[in-house]
C-alpha cells in the first residue's frame, strides 16, 4: 500500500508532505520473509537423543525381569518376548520353546542358550546396545555355566560335617535332654514309701533334715523332694519309674530343674548368690556336693566326711598345693575352704568366689594387724596380696611365691649396688635369713615418722 512520508522543516515549526517517495517496507519485508525459510522453533539436542535411547534400553533390560515367575522359574520364550525381535533364528526359537521351562540350575543354561542364538550371523544391526550384548554372547563362548545348586549351603545345612561329608561320617552332637511324657500322679504318702525304701528312710532319719522332719511333721516327706509317687508305685517301682525323680545322673531332668527342688527351700543366706555363679554356669548339681539322705559329714550334709575333700573333687591342683611346707592350716582343721570362698556365688562378684569385696579384705578378716591404714604405705601390698602371696600353699617361708631376696628383686632389682638386688660378696647379711627384711621389717607398711624405707 503506498504512503507518503511528512518530514519536518526548519525552526518555524512546518512540515511539508512529500507524496513522491512510496515506502515499500512492507512489500519488501514480505518478500525477504518468503524467500529466506524460517527456523525452527524446537530443535532436539544430541544429548536429549541420547538420554532418550539410554532410556528404553534400560527399560527394555528390565522387561527381563518381569518373566521370572514366584517358584523362581523363567522360560526362553519370555526373555525373547521382551527383547526386540533381532533376529529371525531369534524368532523361530521363540516359538519352539514357548512352553518348556527352567528351573534351579537349568535358569542358568537357559540365559547362556539365548546369549548363543543372538551370537549368530543373522542377528547384525547397527544399534550400539546389540552390539554390545553380543559382544558379551561371545565372550561366554559355548560352554553351559555351571550351576551353584549342588554347591554346599552352610545357612541350611545342620552342622558343616554333614554337608561336605553327608552322612558318611559321624559328627559330633550336642547332648540334648532326653523328652519325657507328662506323667499324671498324685501324692500317695510316706507310709507307702516305707514298703520299699525302708532302708534309705532309716538311714535319711539320721540325717540333720530328718531330725527335723520328726519335729516338724509334713515339712520333709518324700514327695515333697521326689514328686507325686502313685504312678512310680503303679508301676511296681524302679529308679526313675513313673516320673519319680532320683537324682542321679541318669535322671532326664536337667540340672536346672534338678537344683530348683533344692531351692525352693536353699534360696535364702549364702545361696542368694547362686544364680549366675561360676558353679552354676559349669551346670554343677547340688548333688555333686551334697547328699541328703545319708550322715556323712559333721556339718552340711556333705558327700564327704571333711569339706576340703569336697572341694579337691574338682579342685586337684589345689590339694597338691597344701602339702607343700607352707601352707593354711586346712588339714590341720583350723580353716576350711568355705572360710573364704563361698561356692554358692560371690555376693560381691569377686574373682575365685571369695567372701569379701577384694582379695585384701578377704585376708584382712584374720590379718588386721596388715589392714593400715599406714602412715608409708607399701604399693604393692596395698594393691593386692597375691603379688607377693600364694595363700594355697608354697615351699617358701610364710607362703611367699619366690624366696627372699628374689621376691624383692623383681621390683627393686638394682638395690644396693646389685642387678640382683644384693652384692653378695661384700655384705650375707642381705641374703642370709630373712634377707630384706632384717632391715626392711615392716613391709607390710610403716607408721614411725623415720619409716619411709619400712625400717623398724
């Protein structure tokens, strides 16, 4: 459309309108439009095209999974389904095995089987993840994988003898106890005991517990220990007939169900300290210590006429020990073991099941004169007996582990001009009787204001 132009002139302000000039701004725009072609208004990236392609090809991988079924059971037909059709063999496999399944080891085969039908010549393309796939096809080569269901499974086997070995060999087992039926009994009496166990009851009448049971009616029946008797009397007797309880070793119960008849009544004093003991985590018996329907021993019904040979059952190194020179008067009769330990549990939880809170307060009970407190005290002594002591019993002087001066080498090995502690040659009277402590005699502490060296 043609228009005209109006230019402005001079400083008066007028304008003058020139029709000649068309403008044809528009016409030409027009024309450059139509023969220069527009671009795009969206373009796809390299990057986009790649993410996208990266994309189904994961998706595609995963449609692997989605033909295992829930007994762990695949079939070929189902990975050829889910992957792109790539080959004729490919195909014509798919619709041969459609219907035959892998199962266990046989997944592995099948997953090998396909990798060698894409390995074929027929099957070429130029997509890169093909490509790649058969790459791995080739590299699998022919061989069927070995699968792992025959290799031993430690999880599911009973113990490791039997998996490798089968049952060729004979492993160990664990004891285990033995099941009983549930007996029904009821209670029959102590007279109906009598017409068998006269014996044992005349000899358990004797007895500290049988001595009160005269007193004290009912407190100490048979049946109160051993159980209901009328099905062990209905079945004409026997050891451990009819649910009866024995307590010996031959009974089925466990050691737990056997002391718990001892409890109920030997709960309270030193056995409060029973559970959890180092007795009774070794699953010791109360019956290995003590019998109850014989007067063995003086006092607490003891298996053996004296407690220390009690103890020296299971404790025979200790029993070597106190024949040594230097010892506790425990075969004297003086001590007995019980003096200072307590086998029923350390109240304190203290080592070795002694009696006090600490190996020196243990001591401390005959041995005050060594409790201090002391104005120079002695650190070792302080710490602990033993470190000096052996109170079982040893061949030196006052149960000492190592004879004098050795003992006080150990620490003060460079006393007095000596690696040894001594110089012999110069001065016995280091060595000779009581060595150290001729000079040094109170060892055990010191309360004199001039005995820091424990002088007298």
């Amino acid at each position: 459309m043609p228009t005209c132009d109006v230019e402005l002139c001079g400083g008066g302000g007028g304008y003058v309108k020139n029709c000649g000039r068309i403008a044809v701004d528009i016409a030409s725009s027009e024309a450059s439009s139509a023969q220069i072609p527009q671009k795009p208004k969206f373009r796809l990236s390299r990057k986009y095209l790649f993410f996208t392609a990266s994309a189904l090809i994961f998706c595609a991988s995963l449609g692997l999974a989605q033909s295992v079924k829930a007994e762990g059971t695949f079939t070929v037909a189902g990975i050829n389904s889910t992957l792109p059709a790539w080959s004729a063999a490919a195909k014509s496999e798919q619709a041969s095995q459609s219907h035959q399944q892998y199962a266990g080891g046989e997944a592995v085969s099948a997953l090998s089987s396909f990798a060698q039908q894409i390995d074929k010549p027929a099957a070429q393309s130029n997509d890169q993840a093909f490509a790649a796939l058969q790459e791995f096809a080739q590299r699998l080569g022919p061989s069927q994988l070995v699968s792992i269901k025959a290799l031993p499974k430690f999880a599911e086997a009973t113990n490791a003898w039997d998996d490798l070995f089968g049952n060729k060999g004979s492993a160990p087992q664990a004891a285990t106890p033995k099941a009983r039926p549930a007996v029904d009994a009821h209670f029959v009496g102590s007279k109906t005991c009598l017409t068998c166990h006269a014996t044992q009851t005349a000899a358990f009448e004797k007895t500290l517990m049988g001595r009160i049971g005269k007193t004290k009616k009912g407190m100490f029946e048979c049946e109160n220990c051993h159980g209901p008797g009328s099905a062990h009397v209905k079945a004409g007797g026997g050891r451990g007939v009819g649910g009866i309880l024995s307590f010996g070793a031959t009974d089925p119960r466990t050691v737990e169900e056997r002391n718990e008849v001892c409890l109920n009544c030997h709960e309270k004093g030193d056995r409060t300290a029973w559970k959890g003991s180092t007795h009774e985590t070794r699953g010791l018996a109360c019956t290995n210590c003590h019998t109850v329907m014989a007067a063995v021993s003086e006092k607490h019904q003891l298996k053996t006429k004296i407690e220390m040979e009690t103890c020296f059952q299971c404790h025979k190194q200790k029993r070597a020990q106190m024949q040594s020179s230097a010892h506790m008067p425990v075969r004297e009769g003086k001590l007995t073991c019980s003096n200072c330990h307590n086998p029923h549990g350390s109240v304190f939880g203290t080592e070795s099941l002694i009696r006090q809170a600490s190996i020196n307060d243990n001591c401390y009970t005959c041995h005050a004169d060594k409790r201090g407190p002391f104005l120079f005290e002695h650190m070792p002594v302080r710490e602990n007996c033993l470190n000096c002591h052996d109170p079982h019993g040893t061949n030196h002087e006052s149960m000492l582990k190592v004879a004098r001066p050795r003992l006080c080498a150990q620490c003060h090995g460079f006393a007095h001009g000596g690696q040894t502690g001594m110089n012999i040659t110069n001065n016995a009277f280091y060595t000779l009787q009581h060595a150290c402590n001729n000079c040094h005699s109170q060892i055990h502490g010191s309360n004199s204001p001039s005995g820091a060296y424990f002088h007298r």
